[in-house]
C-alpha cells in the first residue's frame, strides 16, 4: 500500500451522499472500511442517522482527520486485522469504493456479514465499474490500458469490476437480495438523457460505479 502515500488530500476527503437512497431512517451504529478523512461518517453523525460511528482506515494521515469526524477510527489492515475487541455489531457497514485496493475482497465480504453486521443491518458497497467506456474504448481501438494516480485505472485497483460481478460479490448467502444502480443517472442530468434517448441500451458503458446494498437475514 505504499502508493497510497502519493494520495493528495481530495482523495480521502468529501461526503458520499449519493448513498443516501440507500439507507436506512436511521443507521445506528455504524462501520466504514476505508473511511478515509470521515467525511461521510461526519455527515451521518451530523445529520443524526447514526448514533454512533466507527472507521477504519489505512492510511494514518487520513485516519488522523478522521477522528475529528467519527466517534472512534482505527487505523489498521482490515484484511489482515480485526478490529478490537468488544466492538458489538453494526447496523450499517459502509465499503465505498474500498474492496477494489483488496487482494480478496469478497473474504472481506464474508467477514463483515458473519463477524460485524447486526441481523436486519445493511451493507452499503460503492465498486468503479471497469466496463465504462473510457476504459474499453481505449482498450478496443487503441489497446491501450494505462493506470492513473485515480479514477477507474488507479494503479492501487487490485480488482476489477463490471455491473455482474459487483453484484455477485455482495451476493452472500447471509444477505438478502443485493439491489444495484448505476451513480449519476438521477433525472435531469446529461447521463440520464443519452440513457433515455438510446433506450438503455448503452447504460453500462455509460455507469461509472456502482451502488449496492443487501439486508441481511434476521
């Protein structure tokens, strides 16, 4: 994880309130993996869906930011570290944007819902989708595939996702059926309008990241 130290500050910072749709009135108690600066667990706890907030992150300059934003943050591998002892069941797990920099995110997955989220509680998973078209067209015409410091090559991606295969890592058996949106097709924006005018057709090719979320089973 050493290229994250190149990471600029923008990187980790910034609400995901997109989520919002997806979440419950009220959140409860809630986990973030790769939290972060905490932006978005300061929005939760600011607008009072959560009734408390726990991070984990990585990076500890990040972390450090974070903990002006969250209740507790812990600055660890998750997919070598658990978090301490005592730390009770969550009833809203976040991963936004985080299990693609995993080597095996869908461990990950499986851990969270057996070991961290409460019997009714909602996993919320963000994932960049590798089929938008400023990938696969560079790829298709020019054979090109070249990683950035961000964005849908960030050269930290270890994993690579399309619409099938996000949904297929949230599909666990502890979880309810996985429902998944493209980001950015909200009415009235220019994506929503291309998408409409060639009847969905290109709808993949136009996502670039994925929305997800699953109840898991009482």
């Amino acid at each position: 994880m050493q290229s994250y130290v190149d990471k600029t500050d923008g990187y980790f910072a910034n609400a995901r309130q997109e989520i919002a749709l997806m979440l419950p009135p009220q959140c409860g108690r809630v986990l973030e993996i790769g939290c972060g600066s905490g932006a978005t667990l300061g929005w939760l706890r600011q607008s009072k869906r959560a009734s408390y907030t726990v991070g984990v992150e990585i990076f500890e300059i990040a972390a450090h930011s974070a903990r002006a934003h969250a209740d507790e943050v812990n600055c660890l591998d998750f997919e070598k570290q658990d978090l301490p002892q005592g730390h009770g069941l969550f009833d809203l797990v976040l991963c936004l944007d985080v299990l693609e920099h995993m080597v095996n995110p869908w461990a990950v997955v499986d851990r969270l819902v057996t070991n961290y989220l409460a019997p009714g509680g909602t996993l919320v998973v963000s994932l960049p989708n590798v089929r938008h078209y400023s990938v696969t067209l560079p790829l298709l015409l020019q054979g090109r595939w070249e990683y950035a410091d961000a964005g849908l090559l960030d050269r930290t991606h270890l994993r690579f996702f399309t619409r099938d295969t996000a949904v297929r890592l949230v599909s666990h058996k502890g979880l309810e059926s996985v429902q998944c949106v493209g980001a950015g097709f909200e009415r009235g924006t220019r994506k929503s309008l291309v998408n409409a005018l060639t009847a969905g057709l290109f709808q993949d090719s136009l996502t670039y990241q994925y929305l997800l979320c699953a109840r898991k089973r009482v």
